[in-house]
C-alpha cells in the first residue's frame, strides 16, 4: 500500500480553497512525490504529483515573488 503523509493543509483567504501538500512514497517504490491537493468549493478537487526537483524549482520560484512582497507588507504592518 502507498504511504501517504500530510504534511501541511491550509485555506486560500482570497479564494476559499483548502490546500493540502502530502507527501506520496509509493509501495513499489521510485521517486516519493509531493501531492498538493486543492479542494474548490463543494466536491471539486484538483490533484497533482510533483517530483522532488520539480517542487524545488516551483518552491523557489514562488519564494522570488513573495519575499519582497511579503516583507513590503511587514513593513507596513509595523509603520
């Protein structure tokens, strides 16, 4: 049986999506991959497995365009 772990769930406050990131490592083994699971409203989910490097990438990415913004805002927040 896969082994299924989750690592972090959360609610989008823009869209009101609930986001799980799992993490999936397989019975017959290779690669274990990160799930992120996003559940719109109602039933309606959308799923994707994405391999190590791939959520490096994607992970890194996403930090470029949101430390200055986030930190912006910090700014803000403690003026």
């Amino acid at each position: 049986m896969d082994h299924i772990n989750s690592l972090a769930k959360f609610r989008n406050p823009f869209g009101n999506q609930e986001i799980e990131i799992q993490e999936v490592v397989y019975e017959g083994g290779g690669t274990p991959m990160m799930r992120l699971r996003i559940r719109e409203r109602g039933a309606r989910f959308t799923v994707f497995d994405v391999d190590p490097v791939t959520a490096k990438f994607w992970a890194d990415e996403m930090l470029k365009w949101a430390t200055p913004l986030a930190d912006a805002g910090d700014q803000l927040k403690g003026s």
